[in-house]
C-alpha cells in the first residue's frame, strides 16, 4: 500500500502536476501579498483619523475581509485539485488497460484504492497547508492582523479537500474520467447552492429554506466545512454585516464535522468495495 502512494506521489510528479501546482499557487500569494501591501500603504496614508476604537474595528473588518477572500479563492483552489489530480488515476487506468499491470502482483485491489488514495491524500495536505498558510502569514506580516482560530479552521478545510479527494476516487472506481468529472463537480455545485439557500433561510428566518440546505448539506458536506471553518476566523459581528461566501452568517453545526468524517470514510469504504468487484 505504501509502495503504491509512493508510485502515486512520483507519477504527478512526473506528470509535472506538482509543478504547475508550486507555480500557480506561489503566483497566487505573489499577488495576494501585493494587494495586501498596497492596501496597507493607503490605509496607513488616509487623511481621514476616526477614533481610535472605530479605526481599529474598521481595519480589523478590512482585513479579516481580505483574508477570508483569499482564503475563498484557495478552497476553490482545493476543490479544483482535490477533483481534477486523482480523477483519471483508476478510471484511467481501466480504461488504457495499465491497471491490468498491477492486479496480476500479488496485491490486493483494497491496497491499491488505500495506496493511491494516501498518495493524492499527502500531496494534497502539504498543498493546502502551504497555501492556507501562507495566506495567514502574509496578512500577519504585511497587514499586522491575526486570523482568529486559523488553528480550528486549518483542520476543517483539511477535511473538505480529503472529502472531495475520496469522491473523486471513488468515482473513478464506477465513471468514466469525463463522468467522474462531471459527478464531483456537480455534487460540489449541489453543496455550494444548499449552503446558500440555508444561509438567505436563516436570516430570512425561513425553516423550509434551512431544512433544504440542511438536507444538501447532508448529501454532500463540503460547503458546511467551508462555512464552518469561515465561521470561526470571521470577528464577532461580521457575519451579520455581510452575507458573503467570505462570510458565513448561519454557522453550521459543530457536528457537521463528525458526519464530514464518517462520510468520507464511507465512501472510501464503498470504493475499496466498487473496486474490489469489478470485472477489470
């Protein structure tokens, strides 16, 4: 099983998807951290002074804003990453005839499914970690603000990509790699609009409204994780200032992360199981 995350690890290497990943993600904060610092300056060269109470609410409000936003764009990096990297790894393989290769070993098809799945599963944490880091740190560094319980929301956004990462994979044990695709990104779609239907439910104080995005939430949980985990680095206030994907004004709840968890773990149980009947 290890010998296969390995192989995994080495094959997007060598595809050089670990590269174009490196390149665009260090574009990203290049381009994060010069916004951030050109923010800074002009917020520092305002000729307006408010009181000093009111300035530093308003400052902490201006780059909780910034942070959340590229935060945002990096879950959608995640997401995008989690689908696309192992969507061909098994339905591609089945379909080429190289996994032929493979079975005959003496192996099991669970190791297999666990072995590519804990390859994906590594490159993807290091990735996330970085990028959501990095983030953090160039708002702490260039903007002298700290994101609140960043060290909670880390492991939520964690689980979202391991999520996404384990459909995907799943998915390849039945679909097609076009099929497979298309699955994962419109059970991400179906999260995405139940999360904000559950959200315009809670402040319009619509119980339908929130029971629909409850129940979405429960078929497909990624949106929940995001806005959990946005939920917690947002200050006090902000949530109901703003009804933004950057903003989470209903917070899902904490159990939420328990159902993520076992979801996750169920289907990648179902794709040992898929892929260990099928006629290859």
């Amino acid at each position: 099983m290890f010998t296969i995350a390995h192989l995994t690890f080495h094959e997007a290497r060598r595809k050089r998807v670990l590269l174009a990943a490196v390149v665009l993600g260090a574009i990203f904060l290049s381009i994060f951290s010069a916004g951030i610092y050109f923010i800074n300056d002009a917020v520092a060269r305002e000729g307006v002074r408010p009181p000093s109470a009111v300035r530093d609410q308003s400052t902490r409000m201006v780059y909780n804003f910034l942070a959340m936003a590229g935060l945002y764009a990096v879950n959608f990096l995640l997401v995008m990453m989690a689908t696309l990297l192992p969507v061909d790894t098994l339905s591609g393989e089945i379909s080429s005839g190289a996994i032929q290769s493979l079975i005959v070993k003496p192996v099991r098809r669970s190791q297999i499914v666990l072995g590519k799945w804990l390859g994906f599963a590594f490159i993807l944490l290091i990735y996330a970690t970085c990028m959501i880091g990095g983030v953090a740190v160039i708002v702490a560094f260039v903007g002298n603000y700290t994101l609140p319980n960043i060290h909670i929301a880390l492991p939520i956004m964690l689980l979202e990509t391991l999520l996404l990462l384990t459909l995907s994979i799943a998915g390849g044990t039945r679909f097609t790699t076009l099929t497979n695709g298309v699955f994962v990104f419109g059970m991400f779609g179906l999260a995405f609009i139940g999360g904000w239907v559950e959200q315009v439910g809670g402040l319009l104080g619509n119980q339908a409204a929130q029971n629909i995005g409850i129940i979405t939430s429960l078929i497909m949980p990624s949106e929940s994780l995001w806005r959990l985990a946005a939920y917690y680095m947002q200050p006090d206030g902000l949530g109901v200032l703003s009804l933004t994907p950057f903003s989470s004004s209903v917070a899902p709840s904490p159990s939420m992360l328990i159902w993520a968890a076992g979801y996750t773990i169920a289907i990648l149980l179902l794709a040992i199981r898929h892929f260990s009947q099928r006629d290859l």
